[in-house]
C-alpha cells in the first residue's frame, strides 16, 4: 500500500480495507507517537469541514508530523484563479502526502493522476468520501463485532450522500442486506445500487423509516444536504422529512447502534445521546485512529 493513493474506496481491496482497520485497532491502544515527525502533511480544504479536517490534523500532531495547508481556499491563491492542477503540482513540493477535500466530483482521481505525491480523498462533491468508509467500517465492526452478514438502514440523502456511496460499495464485500430509507427524489443512484445488483446481495428501499428500525443492526443516519440542491424550494419541502428521537430506538435490538457522520441538523434529536445506542460521537473520534492507519500505511510506515 505505499505510495498508493486512496481516491475512491474501489482503489483498495477487501483485505487492504481491513489491513487499515487492524493497524487502526493498534493506534487506538497508543495514538500517541512519533512515527510521523520526519513527515509534512498537507491539508487541502477548498470546502468546509469540521470533522475529517480536524481528525486528520489531530491524527498527524498526535504522531509528531507537521500539517500545512488551507481550511478555506478564499485565502488562496485559487481566488487569483489559480487552477487545481497547478495548485497540487505546487503543494506536492512542499509535502510527503496530500488529502484534500473538493466540491467537484472526480477533482480527487485528477489530482491523483497529476500529483508525485500520493493523495487521500477527503471527500469530492456527492461522489466518495472513502475515509469516512473506513472509520464508518471500524465502528461497525468495533460495534457489532464483525461486518458480515448485517442489516444496515441508511436514512436521508441517498442521493447526493458521497459517505453513503462508499459505504454501500465497501459494504457489498460483506454480505450485507441495505434498507434504504430516503424521499422518492432522493433514491441511491442507480450507479451504487449496480454495485449491490452485482454481489446479488438484498437490498430493501422505504420511504418511512419506523418500520426498518426493529429489523436493522445499524442505523446509519445523513442530514439533507442544503449544499447539493440547486432548487431551494425542494430543499425546503423534504428538510425535516426524517427525525429520530430517543422513543422510536427503545424496541430495537440489543445491538442496534446508532451511526451519523455529522453534522447533524435536525435528523436526530438530542434525546437520542443519552441513549447506549447512539454512537456518532465515538464514531467521530475512531477517526482519529482510521487516518493514523491510513496514513502511516500509505507512507510505509506501518
């Protein structure tokens, strides 16, 4: 895996999927070293973020690396209109590793293709985000004990959800059944589903999501993106479509757990953190350890 770009969560197999998870179970016991401090790391964020930003940046000071990079591209040259090629050809002489987040779908394959240096994608438009993927793979497994042969609910933006595209696809390695909960005009696109069709795996669409929640091991939960819809009034009309709230989980089963790559907006109610069941906040931090794997494996370190 060194030198390997991380770009879509196809780019890695079954086996370099769960090669990260065990390193990423090592890094949780001891996230504390100095492995990276010959190492700079350069953090691209020509779109918002809270989470992968922060837990990538954590990740690399926590193993003595440098960070440099921008967290709003207004401050860059790409306001002078400097294009994304010249861009990564530029900030590739100044790193060892390059993970950017862009709004652009396939912005990641292309700056992976131009780059001398290897490139993590941190999320491009509604297409992939496939570190999520792997920590999302890391809590449910951690959660359930394994990632074969579950019942997963997805709930919300099948559509425009790039974590839910990677996770579908990386999910079809493990027998999973999917109950997609979404409104009608946010369907998962049939080019995900076609992944689910070809492992002949069962897959269940709703568009209520009650009757799913007795069924499923997880319940993975997405907020209706405000960012993906170019009609406001259509954004305003299915916004609040889906909330969960603490009473609706208490006839679920033991190992039900509650999923959620944040931000949240109003899907799920705050009743619901008090609940053993919910687990988006835990799942927030085994970022922290996912990327350290991640990380350290591409640079051959680990």
């Amino acid at each position: 895996m060194k030198n390997k770009s991380l770009v879509s969560i196809n780019d890695y197999s079954k086996e370099e999927q769960l090669h990260i998870l065990d390193i990423a179970q090592e890094f949780e016991k001891n996230p504390v070293q100095t492995i990276l401090q010959d190492h700079v790391i350069a953090s691209l964020f020509f779109e918002p973020s809270t989470r992968t930003r922060l837990s990538f940046e954590s990740a690399v000071n926590r193993l003595g690396g440098k960070v440099v990079g921008f967290s709003e591209a207004s401050n860059t040259s790409v306001k002078k209109g400097e294009s994304l090629r010249d861009t990564i050809l530029t900030v590739a002489n100044y790193s060892d590793l390059i993970v950017m987040r862009n709004p652009i779908d396939g912005s990641a394959r292309f700056a992976s293709e131009i780059s001398p240096v290897p490139i993590i994608n941190a999320g491009d438009g509604a297409n992939q985000h496939p570190t999520q993927t792997l920590l999302d793979l890391y809590s449910i497994r951690k959660t359930q004990g394994t990632l074969d042969n579950l019942d997963v609910a997805m709930v919300g933006d099948l559509k425009y959800g790039r974590t839910i595209h990677s996770l579908v696809i990386a999910l079809c390695n493990f027998n999973t059944t999917f109950h997609l909960v979404s409104p009608v005009e946010l369907k998962l696109p049939s080019s995900v589903k076609m992944h689910i069709k070809e492992r002949n795996l069962t897959y269940h669409q709703y568009t209520e999501m009650d009757e799913v929640l007795p069924k499923v091991d997880v319940l993975y939960m997405t907020r209706i993106q405000r960012e993906r819809f170019s009609d406001p009034l259509e954004y305003e009309r299915i916004k609040n479509v889906y909330n969960l709230h603490k009473g609706m989980i208490e006839d679920t089963k033991d190992n039900f757990r509650v999923l959620h790559p944040l931000p949240r907006v109003n899907e799920i109610s705050v009743n619901v953190d008090q609940s053993p069941k919910a687990y988006y906040f835990e799942q927030a931090l085994n970022g922290v350890f996912v990327r350290q794997a991640l990380m350290t494996s591409i640079l051959g370190i680990k």
